[in-house]
C-alpha cells in the first residue's frame, strides 16, 4: 500500500451506528405523550384508545428519526428559551408581592 492509498484511508469516516435515545419516554405520562402525538400528529391508532405502550412507541420512533441540522442553534435557542421563561416567572412573583 502506497501513501496516497494510506492517506485515502485516513480521510474516510466511519458510518454512524445508529444512536439510540437516551429519553426514557415511558416515564412520561399518558397525557404527555398524547399532547406530543398530536403536536407532532403522530398517527397511533385511535387517540382515545391507544395504550401507553403504543403511545411510547410512537413517540421513540418520532424523536429518533428527527435530525439536527445546526446544534449550537438549537442548545442556544433552548438556553434562551429558558431564560426568557425564568425572567417571566421572577416578573410575576414581584408583581404577586
């Protein structure tokens, strides 16, 4: 093998292994996980009649196969998102007062 072929080799990314989620959706409620599939319109049978089990399905499957095509947009989005909710509810607890 020649240095050009090792340099090839070198360059090549391994295939992602498909990443399982780290989110246990069985620890949410039934009334989460239905807010969720009709958020996401997830299609899960008859709404009204859909087991948790089904419902954790649903949803596992969903989340998984969403992609992130920008991660520091979206960490610094959520960060601000929290700090904006933070700032409202210190606002509303001074004007309880």
């Amino acid at each position: 093998m020649d240095q050009a072929d090792n340099g090839a080799a070198r360059k090549r990314t391994p295939t992602p292994l498909p990443l399982k989620p780290r989110v246990n959706f069985g620890k949410l409620d039934v009334s989460s996980l239905k807010r969720y599939q009709r958020v996401h319109k997830l299609q899960v049978g008859v709404p009204q009649t859909a087991s948790k089990d089904q419902l954790v399905a649903a949803v596992t499957r969903h989340f998984a196969a969403q992609t992130v095509n920008d991660e520091l947009k979206v960490i610094a989005a959520f960060v601000t998102a929290v700090q904006r909710r933070q700032a409202l509810a210190a606002q509303n607890a001074l004007a309880r007062k």
